[in-house]
C-alpha cells in the first residue's frame, strides 16, 4: 500500500486515515489525498455532506481522543449536552444564587431572565438576565 506524505513529513497509510475518520463519525466518500485538502465525508451522526481536512480531524482525535464526533454542528450539541445542568444541579445552583428564573433552563451559556431574591438588592424584583454558567461560579446575580 501506497504511503501519502503529510505537511509535517509524517507518512500516513490511506486506510490508517480512513479508519481514523470513520472512528470520528465520519464517512469519507473518496481515498485519501492530502493531509491539508478537503476531504468530502458524511456524517455519520446526522447523514450531512461535509469536507474536513484529515489534519482537522486528527488534531482532535489527538487532543481529545477518538470519538464519533461526526460534523461541527453534531459535534458541538454533543459537547452542549455533556455540559447541560441536570434538574438537581440547575436547582441546588438556583438555590445558592438566590434567583427566581422567570423563563424555562435552556443551557449554561445563554442569559436567563429571572427575579434576585436577596433583600439588599438593588434591582427589587425588577427582571435581570443571569448567566447560569457564571451563577454557578460563584458570581452575583444582580451585579
């Protein structure tokens, strides 16, 4: 078999890299070529037409190891849903802030509107948007 060159000299063996794609979630629809070139692929997550680079997808694969990521879009709802709150952690969180959330819990990187409990604030019950993501590390609601 045939040995493809990468940019950084590296030889790379074109099944070694097509296994490498298809343990990242995705299906190449042609061989290996270059390591920097397009590399026209379906998601195997959601059937997409996508063109990662093999260097894309194996400086992810080193960083934080094979998984089926597939496309950029199911790759971040998956990252998006390993860092979502469950109902007791949104809770115990909500609790110790001392908020009242106006609006159903979406995620941790979208403003909340919701009503600051403390008695020496400034706002009085008037609507302010917190940061879950903040709240949780410890930052004030209201400021």
């Amino acid at each position: 078999m045939e040995m493809v060159t990468l940019v950084s000299g590296r030889p790379v063996d074109p099944e070694e890299a097509r296994q490498l794609m298809l343990r990242n979630g995705c299906r190449p629809k042609t061989a290996f070529t270059k390591a920097k070139e397009s590399w026209p692929s379906t998601c195997e997550r959601c059937g997409a037409d996508i063109d990662p680079t093999y260097d894309s997808i194996a400086s992810k694969a080193r960083r934080f190891g094979d998984a089926p990521r597939g496309c950029r879009g199911c790759a971040d709802r998956a990252l998006a849903e390993k860092f979502r709150l469950d109902e007791a952690e949104l809770a115990k969180t909500i609790a110790l802030a001392n908020i009242k959330l106006l609006e159903p819990y979406t995620n941790n990187s979208s403003r909340m509107e919701c009503i600051c409990l403390n008695e020496a604030c400034p706002r009085e019950g008037r609507p302010i948007k917190a940061l879950i993501k903040a709240v949780r590390r410890g930052a004030m609601a209201c400021k």
